[in-house]
C-alpha cells in the first residue's frame, strides 16, 4: 500500500512539476517578447518581426527546456527514459536551427530598415534588397546543413558520428558532387551569385525581356519572376540573364525620357503646337520638370510627324504622360485646327485639257466603225 501510495505521489509530483515549467516557460515567453516589441517600436519605430520569426522557435526551446529539466523528475525506466531525452534533445537541435534561420530574417530586417524600395529615388535600395535576398538563402542552406549535422551527432553511434562529421566536413566536395549531377541547378546557383555582385538586375527593376514590360518582382535561387504590365507572372532562369541581352530601364537612375508622336497635316502651326504642350505638361503631376520639347521630325507626301519629348520619375508615370499628351493633343486639335489632321487631296483638271486628251485618244471602237 505504501508502495503504491510513494508511486503515485511521485507521479503527482513529477507532472505538477512538468506543468509549472511549462507556464513559467510560457510566463516568461510572452514577457518577454511584450517588452522586447515595445522597445523595438520605440527605437526603430519600424518592426523587425521578432514576433513573427523568433516567436514560434523561441517558444519551442522554453517549452523542450522545461521537458528536459522535468524530465529526469519523472518515475519511468531508464532505458525509456533515455529514449526521451534522445528525442527531446533532436527536437532541440532542430528548434534551435529554426531559431537561427528566424534571427537571418531578423538580420536582414534589421539592415534594410534604412533602404525604402518604395522611394522615388531607390536605386541603392534595390541594390541592397537583392543582394540580401541570395545572402539569406545562402546563409539558411548553411544553416540546415548545420543543422542536419548536429542532428547526426546527437546518436550515440559512432558509425553515425562518422557521417555527421563526414557530411560537415565534405561540404565542398558534396557541392561538386551536386554541380556535376545537376548542372543547370548549379549553373543557376552561380548565376545568382553573379547577379548579385555584378547587378546586371535589381529588385524593382524595370527590364524589357522577350519583347514584355514589366518589373522585376522576385529573385530566387533559381529564376526570377518579372511582374508583367498586365499582372501576369513571366518566370525566367537566372542564366538568362547572364547569357543574354535585354534592356534594364532602370540601371543607373528611374527618371526615363517618354516619347508621344502626332501626325498632323502641313497647315497647322508648329510654335502653337509647342505652346499647347508646355500648358498640358507643366500641369501633368508625372512630369519632372526637367525635358519638353517639340520637334518635327519627319515629313511625308501626306502628314508632317510631330515628336514630343518628355521626362518622367519613373517608366509607370512615363507611360501614363504619355497617354495624356496623346489626348489632350488630340482634343486641342480638334477644337483649334479640326482641318489640320492628315487628309489626302485631289486635284482636278481643266475641261478644255480633258476634252483635248479624249479627241486624241479616241475610243478602240470607234476606230472599227
């Protein structure tokens, strides 16, 4: 009876003891986190996400911190208990691996907290955001081959040892292995590397590709994905941009020169023309204030073309400039000079010269009379 009696007070005591571990884990938690949060908006005023990337993991190594200091309390064999331990101690490793890859997130919200892509001006932020877009991923695969070693080493035999170290210390020659197995995957490996130090794109980049417009959205590992005009996704391999030309709007500066043609009939006054374009573009938000100008650059047997050049921020105010001068053009035209668009002209001869030409050249059928 007494036997029974020591039995289940020591489980009594064991689980009481397992259960205030685990609310003083989760008690200290969730201080935690307020008073780290509430300092972070107070200094930075901007998050860094230690919530979102360090909350879950954080959790998990209190909570496998409290198992394990509670664990030798409980009344089981030890050889089960062993095998406890043994997996709490894994779930550790593989809590403190998700802990590291939360802090790169961290890390790298931390270092472009001062480089707003958003900005008129961000081509250094677009630098800096691709360049820690391939680091971070570089940094997590390092993170989890860490990661899977540890794992290995944490068994007792020594064959596995063997291969924990094995696979830590044979990191280059696996990546060979790898590059020789899978060529275009290491190919596109490299090609990230490259694009990241040379910079031939950025994120946010306005770049021409194949013939479409559109920005560039992501850049993965692998491929990047260009964010169409019309929201269409085109994925493309990070080789191509490596062996292949395309134009890249946005290189060295966003501001972009735009161009919007009219073809318009001899009679209408170019300097008029030219007044009306500073009224519409002086008042245009997406101008920059920089270019405008009118210029006949062409002439045909029909329409005289009229070319107007402008300056934009950006490609997107660009287009739109261009579309407004286009209609505000047209309709002042229309209004102003309703005779002056393209027309094609007749001209016809006298009677007396008609009526010579016919008795010269009498009907075939009259000859046969």
């Amino acid at each position: 009876m007494n036997s029974i009696f020591h039995f289940k007070h020591a489980w009594f005591v064991a689980i009481f003891f397992f259960c205030a571990t685990l609310v003083i884990a989760n008690v200290v938690h969730y201080v935690l986190f307020r008073v780290l949060k509430r300092k972070e908006n107070q200094k930075l005023g901007t998050g860094l996400g230690l919530q979102r990337y360090l909350g879950g993991p954080s959790r998990a190594i209190f909570l496998l911190t409290c198992v394990l200091l509670a664990l030798p309390f409980l009344p089981v064999p030890d050889n089960i208990e062993k095998l406890l331990q043994h997996g709490f101690i894994m779930a550790m490793v593989l809590a403190l691996g998700w802990f590291a890859v939360g802090c790169i997130y961290v890390l790298q919200a931390f270092m472009l907290r001062r480089y707003d892509i958003t900005a008129a001006n961000n081509i250094r932020a677009r630098r800096i955001h691709t360049q820690f877009q391939v680091f971070r991923r570089m940094l997590i695969t390092f993170v989890i081959v860490i990661d899977i070693g540890v794992l290995l080493w944490t068994f007792n035999d020594p064959r596995i040892w063997h291969y924990g170290s094995g696979l830590l210390a044979s990191a280059g020659v696996a990546t060979l292995v790898l590059a020789a197995a899978a060529k275009s995957t290491a190919s596109n490996f490299l090609a990230g590397l490259q694009i990241a130090l040379t910079e031939p794109i950025r994120i946010d980049d306005v770049v021409v590709v194949e013939g479409e417009w559109g920005r560039i959205e992501e850049i993965t590992s692998s491929y990047v994905v260009l964010r169409i005009w019309d929201l269409r996704r085109l994925i493309i391999p990070l080789t191509f941009f490596i062996e292949n030309s395309f134009a890249n709007w946005t290189r060295e500066s966003s501001d972009i020169l735009g161009t919007a043609f009219l073809y318009v009939d001899y009679s209408i006054p170019v300097e008029a023309l030219r007044e009306q374009l500073n009224l519409i573009v002086k008042a245009a938000p997406q101008w920059d204030k920089k270019v405008c100008g009118l210029q006949v650059t062409n002439l045909s047997e029909h329409t005289m073309e009229i070319r107007c050049l402008v300056s934009s921020p950006d490609s997107g105010s660009s287009f739109d400039l261009r579309c407004l001068i286009r209609e505000k053009m047209t309709a002042w035209i229309q209004q102003n000079y309703p005779s002056a668009f393209p027309t094609t002209r007749f001209a016809s001869r006298p009677h007396s010269e008609t009526r010579s030409q016919q008795s010269s050249n009498p009907h075939p059928m009259a000859q046969l009379d």
